[in-house]
C-alpha cells in the first residue's frame, strides 16, 4: 500500500524525468503560458473560425512545442468562461504533444 509520501515521490520522480528528457531534447528550460485574455488578442483571430481562442492556443503551441519544455495554463483565465472556458481548457491540453 502507497502512502502519502510515496505517492509524492513516485509523481515528483515521473515529472522531474519527464521535465530533464523534454528539457535536454528542446535544449531549453522556457515554460509558455497559455492564459486567454480576450483584450490581448488580436481582432483577426477572434473574428476567424468557430474556436478562434482554441486557434489561437494551438497556433502557439505549433510554433513552440520545439522550443519549450512546458506549458502553463491558468485555470482562472479559462473559468471565466465557464463551461466553454473548460471544454477550451480540456481541448489545449488535448493538443500540447505528449512528449511535454
């Protein structure tokens, strides 16, 4: 049976892992974060496709997954959406390769 500590160790060990391997194969220590902010935006992206803030989102991911070894996504920027901030939420994190 797993305690608390272990618990910890096993999850810290597997992220600490994943974060030196992406780390050493981007040469890069540079966490992206994805907090939406309408205001911030560009019109022309908002005005394009039917999830233009999902868009923007994997826009960003697609010309940095290469250079990076996280993402960082603000849960408060997406709950102000409510239950479409989290289906947006779910829907970037679905598309940040795995690798990271």
């Amino acid at each position: 049976m797993f305690n608390n500590k272990m618990m910890f160790t096993i999850f810290y060990m597997n992220f600490h892992e994943k974060l030196r391997g992406i780390s050493q194969k981007n040469n890069s220590i540079i966490c992206v974060g994805l907090d939406i902010d309408k205001e911030k935006i560009p019109a022309h992206i908002l005005k394009g496709g039917s999830f233009p803030l999902l868009e923007f989102n994997k826009k960003i991911i697609d010309v940095t997954c290469d250079l990076v070894c996280a993402y960082k996504l603000n849960l408060a920027f997406y709950e102000q959406y409510g239950i479409d901030g989290m289906h947006l939420l779910k829907d970037t994190l679905d598309y940040i390769p795995k690798i990271l």
